[in-house]
C-alpha cells in the first residue's frame, strides 16, 4: 500500500483541446491513470442540413476518483499528459490539491503560462508567524 492523500480541484483547459488531439490519450476518461480529462459533448446542427454534427473536447484536467490513494508522481503524470496535448495552443487555469494523512501534508499543482508544472508546498503558520508542528 502507501502514504495515501485524497486530490480535489481541476485544471481548465482553454481554448478546449479538439477530439482528433486526444482521442488516442491514455488520459481519457476510460483509462486507468490517476489523472483524467474531461470530456464534453455538444450536438450542434449542421448548415447544409445533413442532420446534427456532434463534437466532443477536452475542457478539464481532473482527478480520476475522489477515492483516497497513493499518489507519489503526481508532478509526473501531469508533465506525462501535457506531452499529449498540443504545445503552445492552450491556457490552463486552476490547481489540483493533494493532501495527505498527515496535519499540514498539502501540496497544489498548476501549470505556468510556459506550460511547466509547477507545485508548491503550503506553509503552515500560527498567528504569532511560528511554523505549525505536525
């Protein structure tokens, strides 16, 4: 088993990536990762009357479950499924949260304009400015 912490919180995905950029991804939401992207579907009619056209992107970088689990290389699986989106095209905004089992055990995940994951550990403090002690 492991240390197990619970992930909360999205990353948006804009402008949406296209179906043809990632309907091949192991990041879908039948895969078996940690992390998964949204989908979403809208049905839109078509101008020359050939009936309804259905479009599906990507609008998310979410948590695969809301289940407590082990999650050491989640900086990782983040840069593993930027590989898989277009470079340079989208904008993400939002953080995944990760906290652990342990009182002050939180860290956040975002990615940068540049497109590199980045992290950062929160900080703890008493009122007085003295560091918290888990």
């Amino acid at each position: 088993m492991g240390y197990e912490s619970t992930l909360t919180g999205e990353i948006t995905i804009r402008p949406a990536v296209r179906w043809v950029d990632y309907r091949d991804s192991m990041f879908r939401e039948d895969g078996d990762r940690t992390l998964s992207i949204r989908l979403s579907e809208s049905v839109n009619k078509s101008s020359n009357d050939d009936g309804e056209v259905l479009t599906r992107t990507a609008t998310a970088i979410v948590p695969r479950s809301i289940d407590r689990g082990v999650y050491y290389n989640l900086a990782n699986e983040l840069r593993v499924l930027l590989e898989q989106i277009p470079a340079g095209k989208h904008r993400f905004d939002g953080y995944l949260t990760r906290k652990g089992e342990e009182q002050g055990d939180v860290q956040r995940y975002w990615i940068d304009a540049d497109g590199t994951v980045q992290s950062e550990t929160a900080d703890m403090r008493w009122p007085d400015g003295t560091a918290v002690e888990p």
